[in-house]
C-alpha cells in the first residue's frame, strides 16, 4: 500500500501531463484547418502526414535538423572527453573543483544571454572578426557552434561521472603489464566510459533537435523543424500541421533511444 501511494502521484503525472499531451498531439495532427477562417476543423484526415511526407521543404529540413544534431553529439563528445578525463584522473581536488564549478556555471546563465551572446561574438563586426580577421556569420556552422557551447555541460557531466567511477588500479594494471597511454585508453577506459557518452548523447541529440531560439538568433537563413513548427503555430496559424511536423522530432529521440539502447549502453549506467 505505501508502495502504491509513492508511486502514484508520478505516474499519474507522467501518463496524464506527459502521454496525455502527445495523445492530443497526435490527435490534433489529423484536424484540419478552414482555409478561409483559419479556424481548426476537427474532423479526421491524413493530409497533414501527406504534406509533412512529400514536401521538399519538410524533407530537407528534417535531414538538416538531424544532421546537425547528430554533429553537435559528435563535437560534444570529443570535446567532453579529454575534458573529463583530465577532472576525473589528473587534476587536484581544488583544481578539480575549480574545473567542475567552470563547467557547470554556463547552465545559471541564462539561454538568452548565452544565445545573444555567440550572435555579437560570430557577427561580422564582432571581437573574432577583430581578433582574427575572420568570422563564420550566421549560418549552420553558427548554428552547430552555438548549440555545441550550449549542451556541453550535459555531455561533459556524465562522462566526468563515468571517468570518476574507473578504479585507478585498472589504469595501473593495465601501465604495469606493458600497455601505452592510447591501448589504456582505447582498450580500458573507452569501454567502461561510453554508457556515460551514450547517456550525454541522448540529452545533447534531443536538445539539439528541438532548438529552435538558437537557430533563430545565429542561425540567418538556416531553417531547421523547430523554426518551420513555430511558424505553421505563430505565423500561418496552422496547429494540426504544426502537431504533425512535431512527431517528427519525436519519432527520432524514440529511434536514437533504441539505437543507443540495442549498444547495450542504457544498461550500463
């Protein structure tokens, strides 16, 4: 009985506020609008999955949306890795804590300050074209660079914790019997530390999916899902289009969790 009374307020609060809501978006995916009202007619059809299926601008923006993504995934995790290998195995405890309080601080400030701050810092009169006489602009790789600045924390984090978790004996056994820095590394250390990649994967991948602020403020001309769901929402008024676009996003973390579910990571953690 206790353990039915603890259990109950979150379930209840997962399956009514967080699969009741993807319940009534997929369910608005299959309304329609009155072209001439704009007002939604509730009345079931496919024609927004049609759309979303056969049109260019969907289709190249979906691949855009997942490809940039998966890179920002990819950079996160060569960054986060020397990162936490150095904070979990070779700095000091002050310097360690110096090290995990400078990763960390970037997560107070606010998404905004951090957003704006990368579009004055990337613009074409900003400090790195005075510093070095050449900027990327706005664009995708503004895009990419941005959105790797901001989800680092989340990668770096989990890597440090998988790192910390090592014995450093392993690491002795593995020097005393013969092996180099880069065998330990790739034959020890990288095995035991990928569940934690595999975990910061999955969190920077479904930020990097969804962003759509970001992508509006370095992004120029980029368009990616997010920024097509808030126009078909705000703009064109068209919220069973903007709820079919919206499943798309949601079909790919389920298919990356799986992905990174059949690695045997997940398990791991």
């Amino acid at each position: 009985m206790r353990l039915a009374l603890l259990l109950t307020p979150p379930l209840a609060w997962l399956g009514v506020a967080y699969l009741g809501s993807i319940a009534v978006l997929l369910v608005s995916s299959l309304w329609s609008t009155n072209e001439f009202t704009g007002a939604v007619v509730r009345t079931v059809t496919t024609d927004n999955f049609a759309r979303v299926l056969t049109e260019e601008l969907f289709r190249t923006a979906t691949l855009r949306t997942v490809g940039v993504a998966l890179t920002v995934t990819a950079v996160c995790a060569v960054l986060a890795v020397p990162i936490a290998l150095y904070m979990a195995k070779v700095a000091g405890p002050r310097l360690r804590l110096a090290l995990v309080v400078a990763v960390t601080t970037p997560l107070w400030a606010s998404y905004l300050v951090k957003a704006y701050a990368w579009r004055m810092l990337l613009s074409p009169e900003g400090p790195l074209s005075w510093a070095t006489g050449y900027t990327p602009g706005y664009g995708l790789l503004a895009t990419v660079v941005t959105l790797t600045y901001l989800w680092l924390p989340y990668m770096v984090i989990p890597v440090y914790a998988a790192f910390e978790r090592i014995p450093d004996t392993l690491v002795d056994a593995s020097s005393d019997l013969g092996a180099s820095d880069l065998t330990t590394l790739r034959t020890i250390l990288a095995p035991l530390v990928f569940p934690g990649i595999a975990a910061g994967s999955i969190f920077t991948f479904s930020l990097s999916l969804g962003d759509y602020i970001a992508v509006t403020i370095v992004g120029g001309k980029t368009q990616m899902l997010g920024n097509i769901i808030y126009g078909q929402l705000v703009t064109a008024n068209n919220q069973p289009l903007a709820a079919a676009l919206s499943l798309i996003p949601l079909v790919a973390i389920i298919g990356y969790l799986f992905a990174v579910r059949r690695t045997g990571a997940l398990e791991s953690l």
